[in-house]
C-alpha cells in the first residue's frame, strides 16, 4: 500500500460549504439528450414512492467527522479506513470480504419487496483545504467487474448523501449521481429515463471509475481508464461512494491502495491524501 501523502505530519483541514446545489439545468454542462424511460430497467412506481418519502424523512446528514478524527482515521488506516457497508436489511444480498476489497451482490430474495439496491462506503470524501488557487482535489475511486454482468441487470456506480435509500441506484434519488451499465447514460436526481452521457458497460473486467472535484463540484466517470467527460458541476454536498445493482455482480474496489486504471488519477485516491495540508516539523 502506497502511503505517500499519509504521515503522522499530515493534518486535514476542511471547508465547510452549507449551500444548497443548484437548479439541475446549471449542474449540466451540455444539453444532453434526456429519457423518459430507462433502456432497459424501469423501477417501480413503488420504489418511487417509498424514495420520496424516505427523503422527506430523513435529510441528508452535512456534517463532516472533525479535522482532529479525520486526521486519525488517515494516518492509522490509509485508504484502508474507507469500505462499503450495506444497511443490515441488506445482509443476505451482499457479501464483503474481511479486506473489504472484493465485493459481491446478488438479485433479490424471494419475498424481498425491492429489485434493486445500493451500498455506501462507511466514510466519505474528505474534503481538504484548497490552500493554493491553481491546485486540483481529486477524490476517486474504481471498481473492476469480476463477472460478465447479465443484460437482464443493471450495475450502477456514483456517489450520494447519507442517509440514502438502500433499495435505489444512486441517481435516482435526491442528492446522488450515477452512471449505469444497461444504458450508458447518467443520473442526478433522475426519476426517469436519465441523460445520455458514455457506453453501456458490464463485461467482465471492465473497469469503471468515479472522480468528484470539489472546488468545481464537478463529477465525472471513466471506463477502462478512459474519461468520459464532465457528468455534471456544481454539486456540493457531504459524498459517499456508492455501488448499486438490481442483479448479481462481483467487483474489486480501488479506492487508491493501487495505481489506478484512469492515470490522471494517480497520486489522489478516495481522500485525496495526497493534497493534505502538511506541517513540517
């Protein structure tokens, strides 16, 4: 594991911005094709309605662990700190490895009342301080299909706030961004059919990644290392990494332990550890 960026020396320092998003037409930096409808999964109206209402209920937490706890979380586990966590009611559809590495979902029980569902990492982006004008943040991370995904299914990988539901993709829901393997297309706040925006995807090792800038706000994906372009801009809000299928799946993570598949990424990682604000003693 490459630690550069995570010494004793290092402290985060977080800027703490309460603004609401804006509109979803300035959050698109090109008149994309929208849809009504998904290519190929629909959710149901269902789902839907148990979104709003979880949404309504349960605003999204904006508050970031202290400078003091992120700077322990760092320095004791690197990008080991960060791994996905599913909601206890979702126990039977995942399976995690003890590294949090390799990660696995599978369709629905019979009985279940959803199709679909979502996991979120257990931390999310730390945001540090942009103590210098022309400098960059690049929080990142990738995921590699360990198996040819069915074309009945559909992953979906992004980012969203928490709490988030668990039985919807990211993008379909407030506060959340995805990009989803049956159709290409990508999600914000998107109840319909989304925008077009990059290739289908879904073979086995395919390699999709997933950058949020945020002095920009900008979120962007990659496949195979190669970027897809600006999704959207202008979104400023507490993000945690999220994956989500409606069918089974096997992936590895990479928040950053190895080099990236996407090289404009080397060098950041999930916490953009090696952006830290450093005091030299």
């Amino acid at each position: 594991m490459n630690n550069e960026g995570l010494g004793n020396n290092h402290i985060v320092n977080i800027n703490y911005d309460d603004s609401l998003p804006p509109t979803y037409e300035s959050t698109n930096p090109a008149p994309d094709p929208t849809h009504e409808y998904g290519k190929k999964h629909e959710a149901t109206n269902t789902s839907l309605r148990d979104a709003e209402s979880f949404s309504n209920q349960y605003p999204p937490n904006e508050n970031l662990p202290t400078p003091e706890e992120i700077e322990n979380i760092v320095i004791q586990d690197g990008y080991k700190a960060w791994i996905f966590k599913p909601e206890d009611i979702l126990t039977k559809r995942t399976s995690i490895s003890n590294d949090g590495i390799t990660v696995e979902l599978y369709k629905r029980k019979l009985g279940s009342k959803y199709d679909d569902m979502m996991i979120q990492t257990n931390f999310p982006f730390f945001t540090p301080e942009i103590h210098n004008p022309e400098e960059e943040i690049l929080h990142y991370f990738e995921i590699t299909l360990l198996n040819k995904v069915s074309k009945d299914y559909t992953v979906a990988i992004g980012i969203s706030t928490k709490p988030y539901p668990y039985f919807r993709l990211p993008g379909w829901n407030k506060h959340s961004v995805g990009y989803h393997s049956d159709d290409g297309r990508k999600f914000w706040n998107d109840e319909f059919g989304g925008r077009d925006y990059g290739p289908e995807w879904g073979k086995l090792g395919d390699v999709i990644g997933c950058g949020y800038k945020p002095k920009t706000g900008e979120v962007f994906f990659t496949k195979n290392g190669k970027f897809l372009g600006i999704a959207f801009a202008g979104l400023r809000h507490i993000w945690y990494p999220t994956i989500g299928s409606d069918g089974h799946v096997k992936m590895k993570i990479n928040f950053g332990d190895e080099p990236f598949v996407y090289k404009e990424a080397l060098g950041f990682g999930i916490g953009a550890p090696g952006k830290v604000k450093t005091n030299e003693k």
